[in-house]
C-alpha cells in the first residue's frame, strides 16, 4: 500500500525515502544539503506550496513511467550556476518545467528562471531585450536572443530559437549566455549569487520524472543533458543509449573574446567516452577554432587552454551532445540514472577551468545512493590505462588526442568507448578508425600493432607531435610515428617530432606503432645495400655489392619533404648522385627492393 505524506513545514538535512510526497497548501519542504528519494510521485499541490532544495540537495524518485508522474501548481527551486560572460554560452538541461495540476512532466521556458534574494525568496529573472544579460543584487536579466536548441540536425543550420517561449520540452537542451555585473546577495549557498565568476540562476517549476525519450537521427547531433533535479551517472547513460554513440559532447569556449560575432569565436567540443562501467572514463579536451558566418570551422586563431573536465556524473542543468546512429529514432534518460552525487573536482562538474588530478592509487569510489542500487564501490578512480598525444597545428593550436586500452576492446569502432571527432577542420590530426577521424580509440594492446592516423591540412603546414601523458600504463616501452612514405620511425614518447606537409589529407602514410620494425622489414638483401655521402665531391653513392634489384632510391630532407624519387634503378654494383644543388643538412636515403623490402639511411651534407 502506498503511503503518502502531507508536509506543512518540514526542515532536513539527512536522508529520507518516501513512497510518495504531497506538500500542500502554505506547507514546504527544506532540504540543505542531504538527499530526498520518492519511490512515486511528487504532488506539490496548492500554488503556495514549495520544495526547496539547497546546498545541494537533490530529489530522486523511482517511477519507470514516460514523463512521470509528477503533478500540481507549487513548484520545486533548485540552483545552478552558469559563467558570467555575456559573450559566451553555456549548455544547459532544465530539471523543472511548467507546474500545473496536470500529471507528468511539462515544458521549460527561461520566463520560468529565477535569480535568489534569500533562502526561499527569489526574484523572476526578466527578457533583457538586448544582445546582453545582466546581474546585480535581486536583479537578473537574460538575453533571451541566445536560447536555442539543437535537435538531430545535421549541420549548424539546425539551430532553432526558442527565445523566452516555453518550448523546451524535458530531455531537451538549450544554449544561453551569461551575465555581465555582480551580484553580492549571500542566500547560504557556497558562494555570493554572482561574485563575478558564476551566476547563479534558481530553477523553479514542477520537477521532472519518469523515463524521457530524447529524438536522434543517424549521423546528426541533439542537444540533450540532466533533465533531473539530481545528479546523474552520466556514463551508465552513453553505455545504455545504444541508438546513439554512446558518446558525450561538452561545447568549450574562449572567455577572453568579448564580441556577440559568430566570426569572433573560439571553441570547440570536448569529448566524454565512459568507456566501461566500472570505471572513470575519458576527457578530451576541446581544440578551439573560429568559425565563419555559417559555423564552418576557420584556420585556428589561437591555443586551445587544454581544459579537463570530470564527467562521470553530470549535475544538474548539465547539457552536452549527442550523436545518433542508425540503430533508432529516440534515446531514453531514465531514473535509473539518478544519484546523489554532489559537484567535485573528481567526476561531476558543471563548468569550470583548470586541470583536474589524476592517479594511479588502486582506488574505488565510494558507497553513492542511487536509484538503481548499483554498487558503486566496485567503480575505480583510477584512469583508464592511455597514452595522450598532442600535435601542435602549424603553431597555432594544440589537438589531443588518446589512445586508450582495454580487454574488452576491438580494433574497430565499439560503442560508448572509441569517439568521434567532433570537428571538421581543414588542419587537424585524428585516429583513422573505418575510414573516419577519431579523438578517442580504444584497443587491446598488442606492441604489434600499428594504429592509423590521419593529418590534414588545406595549405602547407607545421606539425609537431608528441606523447604528453601516459597514464595508468606502463607496456609500451617506446611510441614511435611511423612515416611509411619515408620508412622511418620517430620516438615521439622521449622528444618531439616536426614535420612539415603540402596541402592534403593523409590517411595512409602515418601510423603509431610501438617498436621500431625497420631491421626486420629490410630483410637480409636489400641490408646489404650500403649509401655513401661524399661532401669533398658533392656525390651520393648507392653501394650494391650483392647486385641486389633495386627498386627505388628517394631522398628526402629531415622533414619528409620528398627532393629525388629514382624508379627502377636496376642491379648494377654501384649508382651516383649529384647532392651539389642541397643546402647543408641531414637528409634520408631509402632504398627499395623489387621485392619490397626496404632500407633507410641517413646522410650529411656539408659543404666545409
């Protein structure tokens, strides 16, 4: 038998679980801090009635039905903050929606945002009618020009107003832009309302429930995120949601450029693999770009901060993308994702910078109230075991990437672990995984293997790459870059390695291997070839003492710029080359059999 309570004024800061709760007339319900779980529905009934939760308290409920069983005319308030830059958005997921006596969950429109005057009294946030928002004490405006939504479109031209219409509906998410001023009210939380570093906005309405079905479409994006007045394991989610990637999408953005202008800003979209559920997962920071008139991306403008975000747990109001895939139209957001898991530097933040710590200590997380009762004990905090490469872009931006190991991994594309780039750039380097670019791939290791990678880039260009972090992996005794087009290997885990390309895409030259196989490729024959640089003479000569076929002999300066490319050179004991025309230098000789097998050597030219 169900049984339900009737709050007229009840105050708390412990635990308690409830079949069903119904808060009527003047009555309302405090929560600081401590978690409140519903089995059933929530009913605050009169216009009067309230449910507040504060210092980050959450309300989780248990019911499996499609937009809930919530209901009345009361509402629940819950804060969040947002970045304070007008000129930079933040994605967001309402975990309220319009109070009405109506049963189940109802649509959210920034009209229904509040900013707070103390505990329990907050003020209606207004429509700036401006390109800008605005904050000062018990005052909150927002520009209501930026609220948009993305749902399973394929390109920039998918993003649709909703300005202040309540049109949002739960599951959905939306795009806003901060505030400038300050805001001292102290309401008890943490921190001042608006100290000059985050705004905080009082969500207020009828707080959703139930199972949410959120639409996708095969290859097109959808904003979405924590439809919940309570945190959610963000990674048991992706791993569930087998009609999309199983992948998370967090928009990044340069702070410092201060202009309305889509043709002035910096970002990008960091990327969150879970990987498997008894761990972590993976960040990839977002790689910042400039974008044209039209959302195409431009030639970078400046360095990307390398921001590590925690995103295990996604707190309340987090959105973030996701991407569909051919397998269905709807993912469902459920309460069985539902935690109690406060913000922490560890795996749940909402928006923040700085680097986040991590370890290699064997530890696990600790004992987490859930919906589920999944036990969370059995979840490490250790990193997933990876290498992270960063390639600097022709000097003007850092993309990492990582590649990451684990026992139940393929070499193809697996759910929820390998991850999309999430850009399309003209100068960019990725994993090559079915022919398209990668941030994330995730293997079983084998020092055997050899992992594609692609560059490009639409005019000649710098790159310089190398390994930044191995973390929680210690297999890999060496990382090299292998450049088939030249036959040589380059240690990029001790130094890094500059090259230079002509316009193009690469998607076959470059590999990562970890050993070096240039003896065992060569093979005994073409070993026997020797090369000689005479500086005295300006002449490099091929030694063929074994009359082996040659195939090749390709020089190239020490970038892989190719200089000479002679083909069927043939058997004879000895060849000749003129090196008078190169500026002194290291160059590379690769030598080519008939057969296949090959030799690199490397020569100096001098002209003392």
């Amino acid at each position: 038998m169900k049984t339900t309570l009737y709050f007229f004024c009840f105050l708390f800061s412990v635990n308690l679980a409830l079949a069903q709760l119904n808060i009527t007339g003047t009555s309302f319900v405090y929560n600081k801090g401590s978690l409140v779980f519903v089995t059933n529905e929530v009913n605050i009934k009169d216009a009067t009635s309230n449910f507040y939760l504060r210092n980050e308290g959450q309300l989780l409920q248990g019911s499996t039905v499609l937009n809930g069983l919530n209901k009345g005319v009361g509402k629940l308030s819950v804060f969040q903050e947002g970045t304070t830059n007008n000129f930079a958005y933040n994605y967001w997921c309402s975990p309220t929606g319009n109070a009405s006596a109506g049963v189940g969950n109802e649509n959210f429109g920034i009209t229904m945002l509040n900013v707070p005057t103390t505990n329990t009294a907050s003020t209606a946030a207004i429509n700036s009618g401006s390109y800008n928002g605005f904050s000062s004490a018990g005052f909150l405006s927002i520009a209501d020009f930026w609220i948009f939504r993305f749902l399973a479109q394929p390109g920039y031209a998918g993003w649709t107003h909703s300005f202040s219409t309540s049109n949002i509906a739960a599951g959905q998410g939306f795009t806003m832009k901060g505030t400038t001023g300050t805001d001292a009210t102290d309401v008890g939380e943490a921190a001042l309302n608006n100290p000059g570093s985050k705004q905080r906005y009082d969500f207020r309405g009828k707080p959703n429930d139930g199972d949410i079905d959120i639409t996708v479409a095969n290859g097109n994006w959808t904003l979405t995120g924590n439809p919940y007045p309570s945190a959610i394991d963000l990674s048991a989610f992706l791993i569930d949601a087998a009609n999309c990637t199983g992948i998370a999408y967090f928009w990044e953005q340069d702070k410092s450029v201060n202009s309305h202008l889509l043709l002035s800003y910096r970002g990008g979209y960091g990327t969150f693999s879970p990987v498997l559920r008894g761990g972590s997962g993976i960040y990839v920071p977002a790689t910042f770009y400039s974008y044209d008139i039209t959302g195409v991306l431009l030639p970078l403008t400046s360095s990307s901060p390398m921001n590590s975000y925690a995103r295990t747990f996604a707190p309340i109001g987090q959105g973030f993308m996701i991407e569909g895939n051919a397998l269905g139209t709807t993912v469902t957001m459920k309460n069985a994702y539902r935690v109690f898991q406060k913000e922490n530097a560890i795996n749940s933040v909402f928006e923040k910078n700085g680097q986040t710590s991590h370890t290699n200590s064997g530890n696990f997380l600790p004992p987490i109230q859930s919906v589920s009762g999944f036990d969370y004990t059995t979840v490490s905090t250790d990193e997933v075991p990876q290498i992270r490469f960063n390639t600097m872009l022709n000097n003007e931006a850092i993309k990492q990437v990582v590649l990451a190991f684990d026992s139940a991994a393929t070499d193809g594309v697996d759910h929820a672990k390998d991850a999309k780039n999430p850009d399309d750039s003209s100068l960019d380097m990725n994993f090559l995984l079915n022919d398209k670019e990668y941030v994330i791939s995730v293997i079983q290791f084998d020092e055997n293997k050899r992992i594609p990678v692609s560059f490009k880039c639409a005019t000649n260009a710098v790159f310089k790459i190398t390994v930044v972090d191995i973390r929680n992996f210690d297999q890999a005794n060496a990382v090299y870059l292998f450049d088939s087009e030249t036959g040589l290997y380059h240690d990029i885990k001790n130094s890094e390695y500059e090259f230079s390309l002509p316009t193009g895409t690469y998607n076959s030259r470059f590999q990562i291997t970890f050993k070096n196989d240039a003896l065992s490729v060569s093979g005994n024959t073409v070993s026997t070839v020797m090369v000689v640089q005479n500086n005295a003479n300006d002449l490099l000569t091929v030694l063929n003492p074994n009359l082996i076929d040659i195939n090749t002999v390709t020089l190239f300066d020490i970038t892989g710029k190719l200089l000479f490319n002679k083909e069927k050179v043939g058997t004879n004991s000895s060849y000749q080359y003129s090196t008078a025309s190169f500026s002194d230098g290291v160059y590379l000789v690769k030598i080519q059999s008939i057969d296949g097998q090959s030799k690199t050597h490397k020569i100096i030219v001098s002209s003392n």
